[in-house]
C-alpha cells in the first residue's frame, strides 16, 4: 500500500465536514456576481463546530473575508506553527509523512494518547466509525498541558483521516447488504478468511448460506433493493462523515424525524426487529423509548458494523429485512415439506390415531415403511406410530 497524509486528510474532513454541516453560506449568484466560484463560511457556526481549532490557531475568520479556501489554509499552517511553537514539530512531521494505515494504527496504539479511561470513548480499530470519533474527542479534549493538547490534536486529526480513507474504501458484500472491511469481497458474516479450525466449518455454512440467498435474491430480481440504490448510498455518504464528526449538533427534531422512520420501517419488517430486540434485550417500553443515538449504536450492531452513517437506516432496514427472508428460506433447517407429502403426513397421524400400524399405513398410502420410519424421525408429533 502506498503511503497517506492522513493529517491533511482528517483536516480536509473536518472542514468539510463543517461546512456540509451548514457553516457554508447559502447567496443567490445573481444578487451576488461578485461571489460567484467562492465559498464564504459563517463565521460563528463555524467557530462552534471546531472551538479548539479555531481558538488554537489564532486565525481571525473576518479577517480572511471568511473565504472558505483561505481559511482552511490558513488553520492548517497555524496548526503547524502551533506545533512547532510547543516543541511537537517532529510529530507534525510524523504525521504528515506517508505512511500505511496499519502503521499509524499501531503507533497510535503505543501512544500515550490511547487511554483506557471511562471518559475517553470507545476506540477500536475495527470498527471504523470508532477511529474518527475518539479523533474528535482527542481534539476537543482539553488539559492543562498545552504540548499535550497541541499533539493530541495532531494525532485527533490524523484519526479522522484514517477513518476516512479506510471508508472510501469500502465495499458491498458480494453477497449481502452489508459493507465489507476496506478491500474485502465479503463482509463480515460471509468472509471466509478466518481460518481457525473452530470456525472454519461454521463460516464454510455461512458462506454456502449466503450464496444460495444471493442467488436467490437475484432470480426475484431483488438484487438492487438489497446491494443497490448505488446514487443513494454515495448522497448518504456525503453527509455521514458529518454526521460522525457533529452528531451532538444535529437537532432534535431531525433526530426525532429519523427515529420515527427507523421505527416504521421496524414495524415492516419483522425479521430485522426480531434481531435487533434480541440484540438490545430489553422491554417493549424500554426499547420505544431508547435515546436515537443508542439506537444507531444497536443498529450498527446487529445490521451492519461497518456503516457509519447515522442516516439512511431505514433503507438498510428494508434492505436487511429481505436478505433475512432469503437466508430464511435456504436455510437447511427450516425446508418444508411439498403439499403431497404434507397431505400424507396429515393421513398417516389420522390412521395411526386410529391404531393402524406402520406396515397397514404404508400399504393404504402407497408408500414405503421407510418413508414413515423417516417421518417419525423428523415429525415428533407421530413419533408413538
Ligand atoms: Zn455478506
């Protein structure tokens, strides 16, 4: 793999982040020739979207006309100059210079900045979306050592930045409706590249599962509404990096908007609430009234770990909810039985409560003991012939 800026790259995220967030300004080109082909960004709710980069750098937006371009430059050399200022230059080197991400990971990871406390949020290198959001905390983490903070901003970006590479890599499962691992075929659930032998042969059923389930989906034509809608998932993903980054500002009412949605498309979908109610565990009351963004954390993981986006649930919902059916119905374990082999079973309960035995039955219906003795096998109710 060749190497990533990933500071440059968690930068850019966040400013554009910001900026998708709202802190653009919205003007109508004709009233405004002059402006056209420029981004101005409100200055105020930009200053509260990034407080502790704006603050640190020292760079006054009015200054710069609030010119989106100059801005984002300007922070980014002031973000320099600030780590050259408390003696971290080497690390803003570091982080600037290519390198993989498996590398940067494991340096992160040696770090005196990986904390295991209550207060520092969850960070896992396998869940992507976890990466940018300890890189925000990282960011907005203040202390009283202002070399500490200056570097833990360095390293908070330098996160952001890998989530977002590891993301733009991703793929759908060659099968399924989930997201697979950066340049994976399958995801999680059908990949077979994990080979201990105690999961091996379970993986190997997963995978013969999931075959079978996608050829399925794809003889009823269902293929786009399970992988696809391929432009909506690129217009979720414009604002999911957003979305991770600012998730305390969204509103609300656009929270309460998105719930109700999820919860619709719930009650649509029954397999998918059968799994997510296993997952959470909890009372009818309990799980009406969970917070939105335990829901998304319940989503996420009992749909797909590797989504990122708070939005666009329903659809994965839907999406789910016909994949489940599909597995459902070429699971070995739940084939039923043809109606002619129905209709016989149904007679050979009746002359067997009437105390006909396994032989006399088999005569009148035409069929060999051994079908009978297979029946009293796998159909307990007749199991006293
Ligand atoms: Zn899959």
């Amino acid at each position: 793999m060749s190497g990533i800026n990933f500071l440059r790259i968690g930068w850019t995220e966040l400013h554009n982040s910001a900026m998708i967030f709202g802190a653009e300004v919205d003007y109508w080109p004709p009233d405004y020739p002059e402006l056209v082909n420029r981004i101005y960004l409100d200055t105020r709710l930009y200053s509260n979207l990034l407080p502790r980069i704006v603050k640190d750098s020292h760079v006054d937006l009015e200054a710069y006309g609030c010119r989106s371009d100059l801005i984002f430059n300007m922070i980014f050399k002031r973000i320099r100059k600030n780590a050259k200022n408390h003696d971290n230059l080497r690390w803003w080197q570091y982080l600037t210079s290519e390198k993989s991400v498996n590398t940067l990971l494991n340096d992160f990871q040696k770090s005196s900045f990986n904390f295991h406390n209550t207060q520092a949020p969850v960070f896992s290198r396998i869940q992507i979306h976890t990466i940018a959001k300890y890189g925000m905390w990282l960011i907005n983490h203040e202390t009283e050592d202002p070399k500490q903070d200056s570097l833990a901003m360095l390293w908070g970006m330098a996160l952001i930045g890998v989530t977002k590479y590891l993301w733009d890599k991703q793929g759908i499962c060659e099968f399924c409706y989930r997201r697979t691992w950066p340049g994976r075929r399958f995801c999680e659930g059908h990949s077979q590249s994990q080979s201990d032998t105690k999961n091996r042969s379970k993986n190997y059923m997963n995978y013969r599962t999931g075959k079978k389930a996608h050829e399925l989906i794809k003889k009823h034509e269902l293929t786009e509404r399970v992988q696809g809608a391929t432009m909506l998932k690129q217009a979720i993903s414009a604002t999911a990096m957003c979305d991770l980054l600012y998730p305390e500002f969204l509103d609300k009412e656009v929270k309460t908007d998105e719930k109700d949605m999820i919860f619709q498309a719930l009650s649509q979908c029954p397999y998918v609430l059968a799994r997510l109610k296993m997952q959470i565990g909890c009372s009818y009351d309990e799980f009406i009234n969970l917070e939105y963004d335990h829901l998304i954390n319940h989503l996420r993981q009992t749909l797909d770990p590797y989504e990122l986006s708070c939005r666009g649930w329903q659809l994965k919902i839907f999406s789910a909810e016909i994949w489940f059916a599909a597995e459902r119905k070429v699971s070995p374990g739940v084939r039923k039985n043809g109606k002619k082999a129905t209709a016989r079973i149904a007679a050979t309960k009746k002359l067997a409560a009437l105390g006909l035995t396994k032989s006399e039955i088999a005569r009148k219906l035409k069929i060999s003991p051994s079908t009978i003795s297979k029946w009293i096998v796998r159909k307990p109710e007749i199991s006293w012939i």
